[in-house]
C-alpha cells in the first residue's frame, strides 16, 4: 500500500514537473516576444478576449504546477499538505473548466497550449487519486453544461473588442448615427478607391482597421491611436471566414452586416452616411453580403 502511495506521489511530482518546465518557457517566450508560442491560430483568437497579458497568465500557471510539485513530496506522510494539494488540484480543474468552456461556446477556438496544460492538470488529478479525479471531473463537466446553456453573441464581441484594439484611426462628426469598421490595406488599389471616397463629413463613425502597418500618415485630420494590432483585424476576417478586403463592418441593432467590395461599400456610405436628412436604413439583411468584384485577397498582392 505505501509502495502504491509513493508511486502514485512520484507520478503527480513528475506531471507538476513537465506542467513547470512548460509554463515556465512558455513565460520566458512571452516576456521575450509579448505573446505566447502556439501551434495554431486558436492562441491568438483566445487572447484577443483577455484583459490580462499573457506573461500574467503563464505566470500563475507555472505557480500552480511548482505548488503541486513541492506539496506533492510531504503529502505522502503529512495529511494537511494532502489535503492542500487535493484543494489545489480541483481549483486547477475549476480554472481549466472556465477556460476550456470559454474556448468551446465564446471563442469558438481551441488554443493547443492551452489543452496541453489542461491533460498535464488532468493526468496529475488522475496520478492522485481516482476519488479527486471523478470529483474534478463532476467540476468539470458541471461548468461544460453551463457554458453550453449560455448564449454568446461570439461575432459581436470580435467587434466590440478585437476590432477596436486593431483601429488606426476614426472619423466621426459630432453626432454619428453609425458604427462602421473598414477592414483595408494601403497595399489593395480596391481600398484605396474606398479611402478616396471618404472625403468630407460622414453621418457615420468610421473606424479604420488595417491588416498592414500603417507607414505614412494617411489621415493627417483625424486622431490616431496610440497603441493598435493589425493582428487582430486578420484573425477576424479568418474566424468570419472571410477572406478578401476590403470589408466594411456594419453594426445594426439586430446583428452585424459585412460588405466586401470596393463598389458595394462605396454605394452603402454614399446612400447611408452622406447627407443630413432622413434616418439611415438597413440595406441587406443578409449577415454576409455576397462577394463581388472589387476585392483583393489578404494573403495574395492584388494587380492594380
């Protein structure tokens, strides 16, 4: 029996141990590039929706994994530190279960980082006690069902949040009765048609959103932000499954339009933005206008 005990302790040492030494480099990545490393777009997308930075996250994981480890070792003898480490492993799975919800049903993406440190949490939960892991996993799956019961306006909240950190610039008159969002490159000559056609006062609140940097100053009027990401702004045409620009980003009461092309957005600011009288109107109710000509892919140059 304590030749099991031991076994079972050096097992849970060994899991907290690799959770350690992950969360450990993937802190010192983060500190070095201000993002962690990760082998799919899923990481991004999860954290564009976190207020905090990625440094403070790896940060409180490898705390978690060194407590497990260094609890581990006189849990075997000593039932306060057992009784810690049963207490910090289901806080770990209740974490785990807030993430791995929040991945399923808001951000509708799985961040690979983010399932390998979940099976390190499970696999030392098991190592544990089969008693913890049936009760993490009643944790666990209670918080699935909630997640799933829930309603998450997910394409809203892309707008809402990522887009606005991914905004160069905005153009507003004093009482906008719009928000639109120009998702463009100053590389794409059908964009540039659609820049040009923004001259003079818009009813509308334009935010501009580039998936480029922008190098020179193409609005010399207009406030620019201190701070913007054009990441952002290409990880959401990809989640819309869109894949040209320009897009305009229309938000209506009832949802969101998306228009692409230079001559589809053009005529829908000129009907809806321009001029002082009459309210605008809903054009389409489509959520996704079908794509035209006029457009120019994100990951291709466009001929001019």
């Amino acid at each position: 029996m304590a030749d099991k005990a031991r076994l079972r302790h050096g097992l849970v040492a060994i899991t907290a141990l690799a959770g350690s030494l992950l969360t450990g480099a993937q802190l010192i990545f983060s500190l070095v590039h201000g993002e962690n490393f990760c082998l799919n777009q899923g990481c991004q997308i999860v954290e564009s929706y976190t207020g905090s930075s990625p440094i403070v996250t790896n940060a409180l994981g490898l705390m978690f994994f060194v407590l497990v480890l260094l609890l581990s070792f006189p849990a075997r003898k000593n039932s306060e530190a057992r009784y810690g480490l049963w207490t910090l492993l289901l806080t770990g799975m209740g974490a785990e279960g807030i993430f791995i919800g929040f991945q399923l049903f808001v951000a509708k993406a799985l961040c690979s980082y983010c399932l390998l440190v979940f099976f390190l949490v499970c696999l030392t939960i098991l190592f544990f006690s089969k008693k913890t892991a049936i009760q993490a996993a009643a944790i666990f799956t209670a918080q699935i069902v909630v997640f799933s019961i829930l309603n998450f306006q997910k394409t809203t909240s892309i707008v809402q949040y990522s887009l606005n950190n991914g905004t160069y610039a905005i153009k507003s008159c004093s009482r906008p009765v719009k928000e639109l969002y120009l998702i463009f490159s100053t590389d794409c000559p059908h964009c540039r048609n659609v820049l040009n056609a923004l001259e003079g006062c818009s009813r509308c609140e334009l935010h501009f959103n580039p998936i480029k940097p922008i190098n020179k100053d193409l609005f010399p009027d207009i406030k620019k932000a201190e701070n913007y990401t054009t990441d952002v702004n290409i990880l959401a045409l990809k989640v819309l499954g869109i894949q040209s620009i320009p897009v305009l980003v229309v938000k209506n009461p009832n949802g969101l339009t998306f228009i692409t092309g230079d001559k589809p957005i053009i005529r829908f600011i000129e009907q809806n933005c321009f001029g002082a009288e009459g309210p605008i109107e809903q054009l389409w109710e489509p959520s996704l206008l079908p794509e035209e000509d006029g457009v120019c892919t994100i990951d291709k140059a466009c001929p001019e």
